[in-house]
C-alpha cells in the first residue's frame, strides 16, 4: 500500500503542474514555488535520517550536488516545462519509461549485459509511447514533439541521477541521500528562478500557492518517503512494480480532473508500455 499510494501521490504532480498552467503562470515560477514548500520538509527529514551516523566528508556532499542537479533540478524543470505542450498521460507514459534508460546506461557505463528478453522489453514498451505520441501530434501539431522531447529529457535525467545513486546510496542511506540531493536540488531551482524573471513573478494567485503547497508537499516529499518505507518492507523490486499503478492513476486524474480525452491509442499505448516495463523487470 505505501508503495502503491506513493506512485500515486507522485503521479498527481502532473496533473497539480496542469491546473497552475491554468492560471497562466510561469513554469519557472511553479518550479520556484513547489520547492519553496518542499524544501523545508527534506531537511527535517535529511536531520532525523541522518541522526547517530557520520558526518558527510567534501566527496559525500560532491556526489550530493550532482545528484540534486540532475535528479532534482533539472528533471523538474525539464518535466514542468514539457507539460506545458503535452497531456499529463503523455507526460507519465514517457516519464515511465525510466527503466529502460537506466538499463540503456547500465549497458553503456557498466558494461551490463544485454539479452533478447530486454530488447523485446524496450521495443514493447517505446511502441506504446510512440502510439500515444502520433496519436496527440496528429490533433495538437509540432509542440507536442519539443514537449516530448522535454520530457524525455527529464526521464534521462532521472535516469542519471538512479544509475549514479546506486553506488552513494549505500553510503548515505536512501532517505538521507534523497533529502539532501533535493535540498539542493530546490536552491538551484531558486537560483534559477531568480535569474530569468522578476520577483513579481512571485505574486500569483492564491489558488496556485495552495497547488503549489499541495505539489510540494503531498506530491514531492510524501511520495519519497512512503516509497522508501515500502522498500524496507517488501524491496526495491516490488515496490518497482507497484509503481505501474502511477501511469494509470495520472490517465484517470486526466480524465476526471483535466477533461483529457481518454481514447482507445491511449489504453493501448499504456497497457503497452506497462507491458514492457514488466517484461523488463522479469527479465532483470
């Protein structure tokens, strides 16, 4: 259930990002102010993690730093940037093609092997993305393929960020690790916000402080620690697998809250890519 809920959880954050849009608002400025109310809860939760265990040494915090700049800071903004020109299923079914990234960098970086089982994994999986991409381009035009290509620049970062993880995770423990990554990864989201738009950019509605609120906090850092307590419980490969409960979540929030249109290419491009990510694990 904390893995399951936690896929959720984290899965809203597209549809939150959607609803800001609405208000016309920048995405430097979303980006800012999900941050803003994020930030605080990770570093209570970096302090309580990081009780009776040893301080970080400069090459820690080094490995920290990278870590917050491609697996927090630019994967949301490159993230809150694509939504800007693709649905929130969209967004999630290439977002969840994660994995397959990971597995593609194990091959490059880590000389990991590379079987029929995966290719067929990979295959399945990117024809469900490529479905629901012709589908959406075919009624929204060319922004849909620099938004997709900003959210698949995202996934690759995240990408990154988990195959280099790996190896410090077991250093600084997960929670610890994923607090402070973020953390850092939230001043640099700042700093960005700062150097392109005025500081009025901050006075928004209320209703995007409130979504802004509810993306930070119930969105970002709930999501993180359920999923780390569920691995604890049950491991990281089912808490993996319950994950796929994400992309079908986003599609009916879409739907119910959005108004999207739920069509026969987006059930099968997810049943698809749900699919191949499942092959994939199997054959892991």
């Amino acid at each position: 259930m904390l893995a399951i809920v936690g896929a959720i959880a984290f899965s809203a954050k597209a549809i939150i990002v959607k609803l800001a849009y609405q208000y016309g608002v920048e995405t430097t400025t979303v980006v800012a102010y999900r941050m803003i109310f994020a930030v605080p809860l990770f570093v209570l939760l970096a302090i309580w993690s990081g009780r009776g265990r040893p301080a970080l040494r400069p090459k820690d915090w080094l490995s920290v730093c990278i870590l917050g700049f491609f697996g927090g800071y630019l994967t949301c903004v490159l993230d809150f940037a694509g939504l800007r020109f693709v649905t929130a299923s969209l967004e999630r079914l290439i977002v969840y093609l994660t994995p397959t990234l990971v597995l593609m960098l194990h091959m490059l970086v880590l000389r990991r092997s590379f079987n029929r089982q995966h290719g067929w994994a990979l295959a399945i999986s990117y024809a469900g993305v490529v479905l629901v991409f012709g589908r959406e381009a075919s009624f929204v035009g060319a922004d849909v393929a620099w938004g997709t290509a900003l959210v698949l620049g995202s996934a690759i970062t995240y990408a990154i960020y988990l195959t280099y993880a790996g190896e410090v995770v077991k250093k600084l423990g997960a929670i610890r690790l994923a607090s402070l990554a973020t953390t850092v990864a939230g001043f640099l989201c700042v700093l960005h916000f700062v150097a392109l738009q005025p500081l009025s950019a901050l006075v928004v509605p209320d209703e995007v402080l409130w979504l802004s609120l509810a993306n930070g906090a119930m969105c970002t850092c709930l999501p993180v620690l359920m999923v780390m307590m569920a691995i604890e419980r049950i491991g990281a490969p089912l808490a993996a697998q319950c994950g796929m409960a994400g992309p079908i979540a986003t599609i009916a929030m879409s739907v119910c809250i959005l108004n999207e249109p739920f069509t026969t290419w987006i059930a099968i491009g997810t049943a698809l890519v749900i699919l191949g990510i499942w092959l994939l694990a199997r054959a892991s």
